[in-house]
C-alpha cells in the first residue's frame, strides 16, 4: 500500500492564479480530511468528508473548495490564491471505526507571492 | 471542541524516560484523548489514545488521570528519533470524529545526547 500520497510536493502560485492539490488514498478508508500548518503552527482542519459525496467545513475553510466523488481522492481546490495561502498542506485519512487513527501524507509546500 | 493544554517545549536526555503532560479539564465522557507526533519536515503520525483505562503500545504509554481531566504520554527511553512535537487532542468518541480532529500547538521535545 502506498497509503496517502499528496501531490505536487511543492508548488509556487501567484496572486490570483488556481489550483488543485491531490490526494488519494488506497486503503479504502471512509474519512478523509485536509489540514494546513502554518511555520510554528499547530495543525488547523480545512475541510473533512466523512465518505464518498459527503463533506464539511472545519476551522479555516474559506477561501478552498473540495468535493469527494470517490473514495479514494479528496481533492482540494484554491479558486483564487492569496499569499495568507501560503502554507503547508496535509491530508490524512482513517478508517471510520471508533476513534481509529489518522494517516497523513507528507504534504504540499504551497508559495503564494 | 474541548481544548487541551500541552507546555510548549521540553527537553530530556538520550535513554532516559520522559513524560509529556497534557490538562484537558473541560473533557466530557465521550472524548478520547488522542497522542500525535509530528518529526521534522513529516507529515503527524499517530502514537497512541485511550479513553479511561492506562494504554501501552509499542511506541509508549498512555497515563489518564482518575478524572480524567489530564494525562501523560510517557516515552519510556527517549531516543535522538524522538525530538518531535507531540500533540494531545481530545476526539469525541463514535465513528464520523476521527477525520477531524482539532489539534493544538502541541509541545515540541528536544533529546539531548
């Protein structure tokens, strides 16, 4: 398996431009979730999705759109980059039992100038 | 969400144990307490959770207080591998929470040789 793969590893946007992280998952785990991580910063939750065609908002969703039309990919969308966009991206999955744990992947490194 | 409290740093010495507490007094009786790492330039990975009873996997231990409203991750031999942040995150407990948890600032633990 090679569990939750994110890409591109790194990306630099200007102002305004769009674009669309990836990632998927080959576990077929239900949750999937998108984080950002800002230098020094904890984690702040994005957008989650709870299954396929299922998703919500978290913390900081403004600003990114996502859908889930299938299980394995969750998207994530910046329509109109900013630089308070820029940041580090994860995305992690979990099967959907109780409490079972998050998988992350190793992130995209997004520049906004 | 509950919130947890976590000190922001601290060090320990190579093969010595460490305990990293965290306080989470408003815990309710659904929330599991969740243990993450995240090294340097990674994505987090999970270390261990438990709801009431002490848990012990092969990365550490999990002490929660008889009230529950603190709790320790214990390393029992710190390794230079181990210079992390680590996050203490409460989860409600039931299937459709583990994608999104919230995490915090976490603590980030330096091992000295």
């Amino acid at each position: 398996n090679a569990g939750v793969t994110q890409t591109p590893k790194f990306q630099v946007l200007k102002t305004g431009q769009s674009m669309t992280l990836q990632c998927a998952q080959d576990m077929n785990h239900e949750y999937m979730s998108w984080y950002r991580q800002d230098p020094g910063m904890g984690l702040r939750l994005i957008h989650y999705s709870v299954g396929a065609g299922i998703t919500d908002q978290g913390e900081v969703p403004n600003g990114y759109n996502v859908s889930r039309s299938t299980t394995e990919d969750f998207p994530l969308r910046l329509l109109s980059a900013a630089p308070s966009q820029t940041s580090v991206y994860f995305c992690a999955s979990s099967p959907g039992r109780s409490n079972s744990p998050l998988h992350f992947g190793n992130g995209t490194r997004l520049t906004v100038t | 969400d509950a919130k947890t409290t976590q000190p922001n740093s601290m060090e320990s010495n190579e093969e010595e144990p460490v305990h990293l507490p965290c306080n989470h007094s408003t815990i309710s009786g659904t929330d599991y307490i969740h243990w993450y790492r995240q090294l340097p330039s990674q994505g987090p990975e999970y270390v261990i959770h438990g709801l009431t009873s002490n848990v012990n996997n092969r990365m550490a231990s999990l002490a929660i207080a008889e009230d529950r409203k603190s709790s320790t991750l214990i390393l029992h031999r710190a390794t230079l591998r181990d210079a992390a942040v680590y996050y203490c995150i409460l989860g409600e407990r039931g299937s459709g929470n583990t994608g999104k948890l919230i995490f915090g600032q976490g603590t980030t633990l330096q091992v000295k040789p």
